[in-house]
C-alpha cells in the first residue's frame, strides 16, 4: 500500500445519499475535480469505499 492517496471527486454529490454527502465533504473534498491528498489507512480506505461512486483515487 502507498503511504498517500490522491482522491478527486468526479461526480457531484447532489442527488446523492445525505450520508454520502457528509463523507464527501468529510474527505475535504468540496468542489468538482478538486484532488486531496489523504493518509493511507483503513479509515480513509472506508470513507473511499462508501463513495467511490463518486470518487476516482490515485494511490501516490
């Protein structure tokens, strides 16, 4: 496993559950086509499975 992933939100959260909404933001993605760059651990690998319908990530 990379130490880094590199997250990009691809779709928009607007129709979305509210739950997935909240994760989404929570991962510090706010915009389209904005990219973060978060820690490679369980918690984040957990947040990126509930949305990754909405997510494209990039292991760093």
């Amino acid at each position: 496993m990379a130490d880094k992933l590199k997250i990009t939100l691809v779709k928009s959260p607007i129709g979305a559950v509210p739950k997935h909404k909240k994760t989404v933001e929570a991962l510090g993605l706010r915009k389209m086509n904005k990219t973060v760059e978060m820690p490679d651990n369980a918690a984040v690998r957990g947040m990126i499975n509930q949305v990754s319908h909405l997510v494209k990530v990039e292991e760093v």
